[in-house]
C-alpha cells in the first residue's frame, strides 16, 4: 500500500499566497520525514482555492529540498499548455531527480483560464485527446511531430528524451475511456466516494485494450517504477496500472474533536474557493453545498481518530481494490497543523495499514 500527500495549497483567509507556498514545499519535506511514499502538489489560476498556478515549478523546487520522497502534480491542467512544452519540463525533472517526478494532467474545466492562456473553449471541449496522445509522444519518444486540429508542426528532437508516462485524472466516463484506452493509470478525485470510485475502475478494466508497457504508465520505461504511475501484478501476471485515489486525511485524538476542526475551517476555504471558478463562457457555474460537502468528506475519507483513519483506509482499499491513496492534509488551514497531522498520519496510521495492506498484496480490482 501506497500513500502520499495530496497539497492543494490551499489559500485559507488571511493567508499570503507566497507564504502558502513556502509552507506547501515544508510540508513536502516533511512528508519525506515522516514515511510517506509520495507527494502530490495541485495547480490553480487566477483563484483562492489553491494558489499554486504552477504545479511543475513547485514540485521542482520540492524535488530539490528531499532526497527519497517522490513529488507529482495533481495536476497539470493540459488544456491550457502546449503538450510539448510540459513534456520538457517534465524531462528536466525527471533527469534531475534521479526518476523521482510523476506528471499528473487533467483537462480541467471552462474556466476564464482558455480565455487568459489563449487555448480557447475548443481545447477544453475537443481537444483533451490530442493534446494527451502528444504529451505522450513528446514523453516517450525521441522525436516528436503533430498534424492534428490543434497541433501541427515538423518533427523536432526530445532534448532531453524521457521515457515517461503521465498519470490522467478521471472525473467522467469520458476522461476514464481515455485513459484506458491508452494504458494510462488514473488519479481520482476527493469529491467522490467508495463506491463511485470502484465504479470507474470496473469501467476502466472494461474499456482497457492493451497491457501497459513494460515500466508502467507513470514510471519509467525500462526499469521498475515505484512512483504513482507504477504498475501491480494482476491474477494472471501481466502488469497493471497503478491508479491512484485522493482522499482527506486528518487525525487527532478523537473522531468527533477532528469531525468538528473541519467543520469549523474548511467551509472558510472553501466558499470563496469554489467561487473562483469562473466559466469563460458565462454557463451557469455548478454550485455545492458546503456544509453537506464538507460532512461529506468527513464521513467518507480518514478523518478522526488514528483507529478511525487505519479502518477507513483499509475499507477504500477493500471496496475499490485501490493500492495508492494520496491525503489532503491542509483540511485546517494552519500549518502548525498541517506539520502535526504530517507527522502523526506517519508515525500513527501509515506503519498500520502497511502491516494490514503490504504493497506485496495483488488487487485485480485497481487495474
């Protein structure tokens, strides 16, 4: 079993983005303190919910503050970059990291970003496949060229050339098709539970045509990958892709007192968070409850007690057959806080479910 950090830079009221920032590469630090497999950083534009525009730029920046732990984005939002240009850096942190870096990508949504970045609706809305088969061209191979709607240009040569695979977050039946298609591992979302969960990987092995190469999506070609996009053995053998799940993660010395700190915090954050989002083409905004989310989130994912988190975890394992999960720790918007839970996830639950769910353990039901 597989855990990390999910850091969304959360931009909690009367907190500096710069100093978020700061905060989000100590935390990475000290996640690698603590145990954790791996670390995850979030991007967002032009918004309070997290403050991070550039999830590549900080995750190098974690890269070179740790040694062991792996850093990935959650994610990269690929409709509003060029595929090649992200591959790139994706190649420069890999190579200078010694394998430690896993790109995550999403299409991300239809926000004023298309606007401001110059990619356009159209992106968004048709172009998520192309952008995603020439990412993994750029990342795979040691040419590249394009003759497709968006992209078109004569072939160049990878410098440097990687044999990378992008880890692909799954909102829909849609993004999930994709992904499988490919062979690509999937990051799913906190806003989701258990069941809907254990839904799009059944959907995924359905839709899933081919065995993932050698190394695994995610990983690196050509030598075993332990990272998020790493690969499990199947029942029959073959290698599978190692998706991977957000979750909440908080613990404190009883469920109710740890229900009630989120309670309290996160509907802070989240209500201008969430208001951030502003579609360019002036669609309704889809809008959410925040106290019944955030009970939501409470009640579904590992917050409460380390008993309570160690139960919670083991049962998405069991429901989903998931083997990778990644925490959001920043659920109260303090980092004194943000260290605690850190180090108490690592010294109180992580040790735990490892002995329950050792990596060794097959789950047919994740690939």
């Amino acid at each position: 079993m597989r855990i990390g950090v999910f850091l969304v830079a959360a931009g909690f009221p009367g907190r500096r983005p710069g100093e978020v920032l700061r905060d989000t590469v100590e935390a990475v630090a000290a996640a690698e303190d603590a145990g954790f497999d791996d670390a995850w950083i979030a991007e967002h534009h032009f918004m309070s919910y997290g403050v991070c525009p550039s999830a590549v730029t900080l995750a190098g920046v974690a890269l070179g503050r740790t040694s062991r732990i792996r850093v990935g984005t959650a994610v990269s939002v690929l409709s509003t970059r060029h595929p090649v240009d992200l591959a790139e850096q994706a190649a420069v942190l890999d190579q200078v990291s010694g394998g430690r870096f896993t790109l995550g990508v999403g299409r991300g949504g239809p926000w004023v970003d298309l606007e401001v970045f110059g990619t356009g609706l159209a992106r968004f809305e048709r172009g998520f496949a192309e952008s995603l088969d020439l990412l993994c061209a750029a990342l795979g191979r040691e040419t590249v060229t394009a003759d497709g709607e968006f992209f078109r240009f004569r072939e160049v040569p990878m410098v440097p050339a990687v044999r990378l695979r992008p880890v692909v977050a799954c909102t829909s039946p849609e993004t999930v098709t994709l992904a499988a298609e490919r062979g690509l591992p999937m990051l799913l979302g906190m806003h989701i539970g258990d069941e809907e969960k254990a839904a799009m990987l059944r959907h995924y092995r359905q839709t899933a045509v081919r065995p993932p190469a050698a190394g695994g999506p995610g990983g690196r070609g050509g030598r075993e990958s332990r990272g998020a996009g790493g690969s499990v053995a199947g029942p029959a053998g073959p290698l599978l892709p190692r998706h991977v799940a957000a979750v909440v993660g908080h613990v404190g010395d009883s469920t109710a007192q740890v229900v009630e700190e989120l309670r309290e915090a996160m509907p802070q954050w989240l209500e201008p968070g969430l208001a951030g989002y502003v579609p360019v083409d002036g669609r309704a905004r889809p809008r959410r409850d925040i106290p019944a989310y955030v009970d939501f989130l409470c009640d579904a994912h590992p917050v409460g007690s380390a008993g309570h988190c160690v139960e919670r975890i083991t049962r998405t394992a069991e429901v989903t057959g998931l083997r990778h999960l990644m925490l959001m720790v920043e659920g109260a918007g303090d980092q004194a806080r943000t260290l605690e839970n850190i180090r108490r996830l690592g010294a109180e639950v992580l040790p735990r479910v490892r002995d329950r769910l050792p990596s060794s353990r097959r789950a047919p039901a994740s690939g």
